[in-house]
C-alpha cells in the first residue's frame, strides 16, 4: 500500500498563515483558523507543505487502507481557498443551499473569498462534519 504523503509535521501554523503573500487570501485563512480552531477545539497543525489541520482521528475502509487523518482542515490554493469536509460535502445540501457561492469536490468545499459566504452556516459544515467523523465516519468508536 502507498504511503501517504500529506502528513503531520512541526511547522507552525500560524506562521504559515503569516507568510501568504496576497492580504485576502490570509485574512480570510485567519479566519477560518479561528472557525476550525473553535469547532474543532484543536490546535492548528500543518500536513504538508500547504495544508493546515485540525485534531485527527484513525479511519480504518473494508479494504484494510487505514491511517490518521484531520478532522478539519483548509488549504489557501492559487484559486480558491480549500477546506476539507470530511464527512464529505454532499451530506449536507441544506447548509451548502445557504452557504453562498462555492464549489464542491467529494471531500472539498472550494471558495473564492470568505465575503461570498455566509460565515455561520460554514461553522455549522464545519460542525456538523466534525461531529459526524467523531460519532459516525470511518474510524469511529462503534
């Protein structure tokens, strides 16, 4: 099985969200690193290069592919500021309804700027996704 690459490691956080460059793009990861902080009540951490993360938990598939994981997370990419859902964005089409404007992959909830979307009801993904990994999501105590 291949390892994964995106893993925990001891760069700060904080200083990562420090360094980017454009003043939109790290407001709005302030942002939604005091959101994930609060929801999570976690401490930032990187995975990767690029990714900051927030708790974790062991997921465990059928298929034997296990590991540990985030329990929330976003990423400041060239076009689109990315947080990770791992529930899975689809779990929630009332809240995406409100959301605003955005995007959406299977895990990922993609969004230009935080000033498209109603800050609230992405606490409430963000809550409602963690609470699911916690009780629910591959992984959880049965």
């Amino acid at each position: 099985m291949t390892e994964l690459k995106t893993k925990p490691n001891a760069k700060s956080a904080a200083a990562f969200v420090r360094g980017i460059k454009d003043e939109r793009r790290r407001k709005d990861c302030t942002t939604v690193l005091k959101l994930m902080q609060r929801v999570t009540k976690a401490r930032p951490r990187m995975w990767g290069p690029s990714v900051v993360g927030f708790g974790d938990y062991h997921y465990k598939y059928e298929s034997g592919r296990e590991g540990n994981w985030f329990l929330a997370g976003f990423s400041p990419r060239k076009q689109d500021l990315t947080l990770y859902v791992m529930a899975g964005v689809r779990r929630y089409p009332e809240l995406l309804r409100k959301l605003g404007k955005h995007k959406t992959g299977v895990a990922c909830l993609y969004i230009k700027t935080l000033d498209d979307v109603d800050l609230r009801v992405l606490e409430e993904l963000v809550r409602e996704s963690v609470r699911w990994v916690k009780t629910s999501g591959p992984g959880a105590p049965s």
